[in-house]
C-alpha cells in the first residue's frame, strides 16, 4: 500500500537542515527515514511537504499518511499497518499516522476527525537539528539490523584486521590493510565503497554506497557517511548525508554536514565548550540561542556549504545553506543562510553566483543543477532573508 509521509512543525524546528528537504529525507542511522519506511512497508512512499519542495519531493495518491519526523520499529509499524480507513494512530498530541481515502495532501482537520487509535510504545521522532547525531548510533543499530537480516556479507581482504564479527559489505565493496571493530557497534560498508589502507574504524559506523574514506582515517562510533562521499582525518559521532567532503586532516565531531558540501583541509570544530557547559545552538523559530541540554554539540551545516582551509567552527555552530565560510579566527557561531565571510563582517552570497558555484560542483558529479534545484534554492534565498544581518 502506497504512502505519503507529511511534515509537522518539525519541519520548522529542524531548520536549517530542512529547507531543502521534507523531514522524512533526513538520513539518520543508514538510511533516510523514507527509506526507513518503504523497506518497512515494502511499498512506495510520497512527500506533503512545503510548497516550493512539492516539485522535487511529489506526493503520491494513496490512503496512508504517516509523520515524517518519527523513525519506525517493529512495534510501530505494526501498528500503523494495522490501521484501517477511518483510523488515525496518536501519542497524546502527536499524530502518527493515519488511513483515510487516497489523496495526495496531508489534512490534519481530516485526521483530527477519525477514529483515535492509542499507541503507548516509545518511538524516536526527530525535532532539532542535533537530534540527528545525539540518536544516530541506535538509528545505526536498527538500520544494520533490517539490511543484513538472512542475508550474508561479501568477503573483505585478509589484509584487513576484525574485531568483532559485526561488520557487512555490500557487493562491491572493498577495504585493505585498515582495522575494523565491531565489538560496541556494527559496521557496514555499501556497495562500491572503499576504505583505503591504513584506515581505523570503531563501530557503530556506516559507510552508504559509492563513498570512500580515505588512508589513515580516525573513525569513531555512531557516524554515518552519506552516499557519493569521501572523508578522511577524524571523526566521531557525525551524520554526513551524501555528495559532501570532508576529505583531508581535521576533526568533524557531535555534527551533522549535509549535502554538496566540502571542508577545506586541516579545518575543526568544537564540541565541548572550555568550561563544559551545556551547548546552545541558534534556533531558527525563536531567533536567537536554544539550549541543548548537551555537553557535547559540535556543528550544524546545512546544505551546499563550503568552509576554506584552516577553518576553524566554534562549539554550537550553525551554518545556514549555501554559505562560503572563510576567516581569520573563529566564525560567528551562525552563519546566516547564503552567508559570505564568517568574521568580523559577512556579506550576501549573492544567489547567482552560488548557484554559478553548485552548478560547477553538480557538473563535477556528472550531473545538472536543473530548474527544480535552483528554484528551490532561490526560494530559500528569499525565505531566509530576515535572518542575515551585516
């Protein structure tokens, strides 16, 4: 049975990491959690999401509506497949689900009006930004769980040193003369990644397909690489989410790094601060610091962001989407969304000279920065307007 995943106010306080993207896209552990979903359901998934993502992320006819921003389990898939026409699935005030007639738009009045279905289980759903990587290690657990279930692993090189029997490869896959322990956690390398020589890698971690890390990598439990990447240097607890770099000498840490982006060589952030206390994080509905409640919270990048060599983030930074960050010293702790600069004085990454740089960065992949990509990133540009300050 077909189904839409829709956004709630999530989507809001998840920003910067949202506006390209509707919720359910956020990777977290291996997978999107789309992607959580359809293997789950084993079934196609669309989109209600914002307005100007519509066109690349499209809705689909059909009578299940789930949140996007909760990740399955068994228990709650169950229970949202056993919904029937006329049902929706709570948690107190959270909706969860909900089985109506086809349609291809998300009604929260329609939902309000069904049959209410309790569920009392725990289930995990995302609401802030570091959300991602605080619960990217049991997200990694369960993801390695439902893609190697009765399957088996291709074979790595015996120049290869195991600890641990929790690691799987996916076909084309390929690793020589690195260390690999899965005693804390599972590994899992996807198809035609490559861990080059010399590589340490401490699970839980994950490696999504077409990815590299590169020789002598420090890699330490709960990260996640992204599709189409390369890393090398040192990193620990960090989602990165496909076609990104962070590929030299420098250390990414308690941080998310989305897509298209690049971290110029010997460039590190900060996830504890000197007198360890709690972590704030700039907050996009509030407009000003939130409290994490984390002692530990590196940075938070969202989308076609580039930093220069050198760079160094300070702890609890955000950097908004298509900003090129470079500076003598430390840039602010928020980078504004198509910010240019980070010290003492930014300027406005003017929207067709970034786009000039991610059509470059596109055409290097092989691929086009089409009229769907460059709507959605000018209607970003006008959307984040208020938020930049010089």
């Amino acid at each position: 049975m077909a189904f839409n995943l829709f956004d709630d106010t999530s989507w809001s306080s998840l920003r910067p990491l949202t506006f390209t993207r509707p919720v359910a896209d956020l990777r977290i552990g291996i997978l999107t959690i789309a992607e959580k979903w359809a293997a789950r359901l084993s079934s196609a998934s669309g989109f209600c999401t914002q307005t100007y993502l519509q066109a690349k992320f499209s809705a689909l006819q059909a009578p299940l509506f789930i949140n996007g921003s909760i990740c399955p389990d068994n228990a709650l898939t169950d229970a949202v497949q056993a919904l029937k026409t006329g049902q929706a699935l709570w948690q107190e005030q959270i909706l969860i689900a909900y089985a109506a007639e086809p349609a291809s738009a998300h009604d929260e009045q329609t939902a309000g009006k069904l049959d209410r279905i309790a569920f009392d289980g725990p289930f995990l759903k995302l609401t802030h930004p570091e959300d991602i990587f605080r619960h990217n290690g049991p997200e990694l657990n369960k993801d390695f769980d439902l893609l190697t279930k009765g399957r088996n692993s291709a074979t790595l090189s015996n120049t290869n040193t195991f600890l641990g029997e929790r690691v799987f490869a996916e076909e084309g896959a390929s690793a020589e003369c690195s260390v690999f322990n899965s005693l804390q956690g599972p590994i899992y390398l996807g198809r035609n990644s490559q861990v080059w020589e010399s590589s340490n890698i401490r699970g839980s971690f994950a490696l999504c397909h077409d990815s590299q890390v590169k020789m002598g990598a420090k890699i330490y439990p709960n990260t996640t690489i992204g599709p189409f990447s390369r890393v090398g240097g040192e990193i620990n607890n960090a989602v990165i989410w496909g076609f990104s770099s962070k590929g030299h000498e420098g250390y990414l840490g308690n941080s998310v790094m989305g897509q298209w982006c690049n971290i110029g060589a010997d460039s590190n952030n900060s996830n504890l601060k000197n007198n360890y206390a709690n972590v704030r994080l700039w907050d996009y509905e509030r407009r000003s610091p939130r409290d994490t409640g984390l002692q530990f919270c590196g940075m938070i990048m969202a989308d076609h962001v580039k930093c220069a060599i050198n760079t160094m983030f300070n702890t609890g930074t955000v950097v908004g989407v298509g900003s090129n960050v470079f500076a003598a010293g430390f840039p602010r702790s928020f980078m504004p969304d198509f910010s240019w600069g980070g010290g003492e004085r930014l300027e406005v990454y003017r929207l067709e000279k970034m786009l000039e740089t991610a059509a470059r960065v596109f055409e290097r992949r092989g691929m086009t920065l089409d009229e769907t990509e460059r709507s959605i990133l000018s209607s970003i540009f006008e959307l984040t307007d208020t938020y930049r300050y010089y």
